[in-house]
C-alpha cells in the first residue's frame, strides 16, 4: 500500500479468469491459472432456519481459515460476550457429520475458533454457529490435493478507506464462485484492510460491518489468506482478527492443493540471517524437492 491513506480504489470486476485489477494507486494482484482437474461441480446451497433458529449477526465471522490441510477447515468468530457456543457440519444444511461445543479461547476480546477435521479433499460443506436459538452459515470446499495439475483463485486488496467499493468487489466473488464453483477455494489477501489497523473501530466500520453484506457473505464462504500491509500498523488486531497459521511474526506459508503459497511479512526482519528469511530457504528448499 501506499505511505498514507489518500489513495482511492477503484471498483473491479471479477471475470471468469479470476484476473483483479487496482487502481494506479495501489497494489495489483493478479493470478490466472488453467481451470482446475479438480474442479467441484456441486451448486451452492442456502441454508434453512431449522429447529426453530433464527439467524444472526455475530459480532465478526463467522469467517474460515485455512491451516494447510485438505482435510480439514477451521472457523473463527466474535461475539458480544462470552458464552456457550455449537458448531454444527455436513455436506448439506441437514449438519449430519458433527456437532461440537465451543468455548472462546480469548475471554476479553470474546474471540472463538474451531477446527473441522476428518473432512474428504475437493468436497463441499455447509456449517453453522449456534448460539442459543441463534445461528450464522456458511459454506466451504475442502483444498484438492498436492497431485491436482491446476487451480483457480481469486486475489485483491488495499481495501482500505473504501468499504463499499470493497462490498461491490466482495459482490462480484461471490458472483464468479457462484457460477463457476471452482473459484471457490481461497483468496490471498495482499494487505492494506484498514486504513488504521490500530484503530478497533475501523476493523468494524471498514471491514467486518454487518452493514456491508457481500463482505461477510464472502469471508463465511471463501478462506481469506492475508498478510499485514504498511496501514495494519503494528499488527496486533490484525493478528487478532486473523489467526492464521503464523510461524513467526506474521509470516506463513501452506499447500493448498498444488500450489504452495509463501506470505512474506515486510515487517518482519528479512536479512540474509533472519528467521523469515531461514523459513523461506527451507520452505524453497523443501518445494524444489518436491516438484
């Protein structure tokens, strides 16, 4: 991103190449690969209140995050307060393969996750968040797997201080994965959410509102995969409110199916002796001897 939060967006357009362009502005990231061997074919479903459920705002998420494996998926949410939470699974909206309880593992901040295992590679699932008669749905598709030749994804960013133009973008992914399902596997993020990520405030007003409906529908079906940009200020909400499989810092990296993504963190040291740059050398060195 750029040095001050001047720059405006422009909207994109999502189109059946998976291609995002940002303005002059701010960063572009583009990624365009052959349509995927693996590619799901079952349609999207929306869930139906069951049980005499209604539905609900959580505070944030409910919102997937992807660890590495294509087994499994794990969901992370905000609430108002702490209390008893369930999860419930399937591979339709009659949650049939699990129900689990979930405690928040950070009581100040109200803050919840739970890990979906034992699932079955290149498959699609619906779950929900329950919290007394209330609930939250979503959907995923599990990653293909090392051996799949091919994959579709879509990425953007610098979203910062343009949270509408960012609902619209948010629209048209949901239009693409929709059409095309294969679209709907994961979304590198490249930086820049806020415009002040030390500020709580913004990460509701520009990023997780309610109010911006296809953002939220976007994040509780597609796994966001982000890394810190220069306007995440020190990173501490950002790691918050993304509890990714960091190694260090805010850096990772995971397979997901035959793509092996590196997330590089400029914020944290990256000279020849450093620890991130160690981690990269042997992630490098690991891919090479694999493919």
């Amino acid at each position: 991103g750029s040095s001050g939060p001047t720059a405006t967006n422009t909207p994109v357009t999502a189109t059946a190449t998976a291609t995002l362009t940002q303005s002059a502005a701010s960063p572009t990231a583009t990624k365009t690969l052959a349509p995927a061997t693996s590619t799901p074919t079952k349609p999207a479903a929306t869930p139906t209140p069951s049980g005499g459920l209604t539905k609900v705002n959580l505070t944030k998420g409910p919102d997937l995050i992807y660890t590495g494996s294509n087994s499994s998926m794990e969901i992370f949410w905000q609430w108002t307060a702490t209390t008893s939470f369930r999860v419930d699974w399937g591979t339709d909206t009659s949650y049939e393969l699990g129900s689990a309880p979930v405690s928040a593992y950070d009581t100040t901040n109200h803050l919840y996750k739970f890990p979906i295992t034992g699932l079955t590679s290149v498959t699609k699932y619906d779950y929900r968040v329950v919290v007394g008669s209330q609930y939250s749905y979503g959907t995923f598709f599990t990653a293909p797997s090392t051996s799949a030749t091919s994959l579709k994804f879509v990425s953007y960013g610098d979203t910062r201080s343009n949270p509408t133009q960012h609902d619209s973008v948010a629209a048209q992914v949901i239009s693409l994965y929709q059409s095309d399902p294969g679209y709907q596997t994961i979304l590198p993020f490249v930086g820049d959410a806020v415009s002040n990520g030390d500020t709580d405030s913004l990460w509701t007003s520009e990023f997780f509102s309610p109010s911006f409906t296809h953002i939220r529908t976007e994040l509780a079906n597609v796994p966001l995969a982000p890394i810190m940009g220069n306007h995440e200020g020190s990173g501490a909400l950002f790691q918050r409110y993304f509890p990714e499989p960091f190694v260090a810092g805010r850096y990772y990296s995971y397979d997901y199916g035959p793509v092996h993504f590196i997330f590089l963190d400029q914020y944290s040291a990256y000279t020849s002796t450093s620890a991130q740059r160690s981690e990269e050398r042997r992630v490098g060195k690991e891919c090479r001897s694999r493919w």
